[in-house]
C-alpha cells in the first residue's frame, strides 16, 4: 500500500544511511526534505509540511538536542511524529531523548531492518 501526498523530514549526516531512507520513502511514494546540518534545519522546514521527521541522535556534525528543542517549540511543526534512532549501545542518549519526549527512539540496526514498516504505521496514524 502506498501512502502518498506525505512528506519525511530527514536530519542525518551519514549520506549513505540517509539515502537508505529516502530510497525507502521514494518507495512508499513519500516525499523526502533531507537536512544535514543544524544550519539547514529552520530554512528547509519553514513553510512546508512535514508529516514525520526522522533524527540521527548520536550525529556528530548535527546538535540533535538542539533540532529537537527548536522541532518542538515550533508553533508549525511542534506535533510532528519524531523518530530518532542511535546505537543500541547509547543506552543514555536514547533515555535522554524519551525524557524529552520524542516519540519513538529506535535502535539503528531494527530501524534499518524494519524501516518500511516503521514509517509506513507512523504515517497512517496520522
């Protein structure tokens, strides 16, 4: 079943691993807006509308925390389903990001397993 009309926020520095997801949403017809750096953030979302937003946490080179806070304060886009997924082992991080509130923290090894269906049962809640 393809979900169409939808668009996917994808805020990740590691090229290939992002391409694996916008490879994935190009598959599910789903539109893909692909952010690499916190400094892209506010320009490339602003005015569009963004159905699910999907964060690299352990990022070196994006300030996951700090896209997260601005995600949520944004009158625009602060109830966007988010999704951040890390190494299992950051154990931390991923307890962090739940006290935040972000909706799921994933694993990203079973994100990368199941990230068809992932996406496609968060975007027909909506």
């Amino acid at each position: 079943m393809r979900i169409s009309k939808k668009t996917v926020c994808v805020i990740a520095d590691d090229m290939f691993f992002s391409s694996k997801i916008e490879n994935t949403a190009k598959n599910l017809d789903i539109a893909t807006v692909k952010i690499k750096n916190g400094e892209e953030f506010q320009d490339k979302i602003q005015g569009k509308t963004i159905d699910l937003v999907i964060i690299d946490l352990a990022s070196r080179k994006i300030d996951a925390e700090e896209v997260f806070t601005e995600l949520r304060s944004s009158t625009e886009h602060k109830n966007v389903f988010c999704i951040g997924y890390l190494p299992h082992v950051e154990r931390e991080l991923a307890s962090k990001f739940r006290e935040k509130g972000m909706d799921l923290v994933i694993p990203r090894s079973k994100f990368s397993r199941e990230m068809g269906a992932i996406i496609k049962e968060h975007l027909q809640q909506q």
